[in-house]
C-alpha cells in the first residue's frame, strides 16, 4: 500500500509510517529507500526515532545498528534482526508490501 511520497523521505534521512497498521520505517539509502519494522528488537522501540548512517539504522535509545535494507543486525545490545519489507517507488509514491 501506499505510504509516502519521495518527497517526504530524502536522502539519508528515516520516516516512520503505517501500512495495513503495521509500524514501518522507511530509509533513504544514497536514494534506494527500503523498509523495516519500526519495532528495535532490542526493546520493542520505535527505529524511526533514531538515525540513518550509511545504510545502517542507529537505534535512538541504546545504540543498536541494523542494515536498513535486510533487517540484519550489526551491533549489540540488539541480538536478533527486524523484519524487512518489499518496496516499489511509483511515480514519486512508495509503496510498502508488509502481506
Ligand atoms: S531499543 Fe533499540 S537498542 Fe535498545
């Protein structure tokens, strides 16, 4: 489903949306977005809060580093990965497939 625009996620940036009720957050890697789960799995926090470096998501609150493509981990504390979603950009619109 639909979830933003290109606009509203530029590069290098993060942006937390909903698709079919499913917290997600999207990153803008060197103008590729992708899409996780919003939920660290460290502490079920949101990853939106936090950063994107590179293509890796910084958790806001302790510091936990995830591929923003795949979901996988890179950095304690956290110690299993988040789910990744499929994305298509359409004219302009991001599509999240979160099936
Ligand atoms: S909640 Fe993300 S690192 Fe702790």
């Amino acid at each position: 489903m639909k979830v933003a625009t290109i606009d509203q996620c530029p590069v290098g940036m993060l942006k937390g949306v909903t698709a079919d009720g499913v917290p997600v957050v999207l990153a803008n890697v060197e103008g590729k977005i992708c899409a996780l789960e919003d939920v660290c799995s460290h502490e079920d926090l949101p990853l939106s809060d936090g950063e994107l470096e590179g293509n890796e998501v910084v958790c806001l609150y302790h510091g936990a580093r995830f591929d923003a493509c795949s979901g996988a981990r890179k950095t304690l504390p956290a110690v299993r990965p988040v789910r990744s979603y499929p994305v298509e950009v359409r004219d302009g619109e991001i599509f999240v497939d979160t099936a």
